[in-house]
C-alpha cells in the first residue's frame, strides 16, 4: 500500500511533510519548523525514502512526550510517520 503525501487532509488536521524535497542541508530545520506551526492535535505526516532515526531521536530529546512518533509505514523505500503535536 502507497502513503500518498501529495494530498493533505486538512479536515482531519493531518499535513503532509515530504522530506525528499527538501535539500539535506535544511532537512531537520524545515521539520523543526512544520512541527512548531502544529497545533495541540494535529499531525504532520513525514515521508522519506529511509528510517530517519537520527532525527527521531533529536526530535524527542527536543520534545519529549509533547510529540508522539508513530509508523504508518516502515516498508524499504517508503518510510511514513505520523507526528501528532500533544503539547
């Protein structure tokens, strides 16, 4: 199954982050940055090509329990994550 990322869903307060299009230098600060414009609720959807565990693992060191972390899929080539901001 295909996680699509090109359509968000608003209505349901879940945004698309598509990391492949972002260059490598300005990757994690773009993704810092989409999960501070979040509101209490809502969740960015973050697609990748691998497990980004580096940043896993700075994004909960930064946030602690304010961002839950889940796969949607882990499957080779496609990673998707859901970020839901709690704070």
């Amino acid at each position: 199954m295909v996680h699509d990322c090109s359509l968000p869903t608003i209505a349901q307060g879940i945004y698309p982050f598509e990391a492949r299009g972002v260059t490598k230098r300005f990757r994690h600060a773009a993704i810092f940055g989409a999960l501070e414009a979040l509101l209490p609720g809502e969740t960015m959807r973050f697609c990748n090509d691998h497990d980004p565990l580096p940043l896993l693992a700075q994004i909960n060191g930064h946030y602690g329990t304010g961002v839950k972390i889940a796969y949607v899929s882990r499957e080779p080539g496609e990673i998707v994550i859901d970020f839901q901001v709690m704070r």
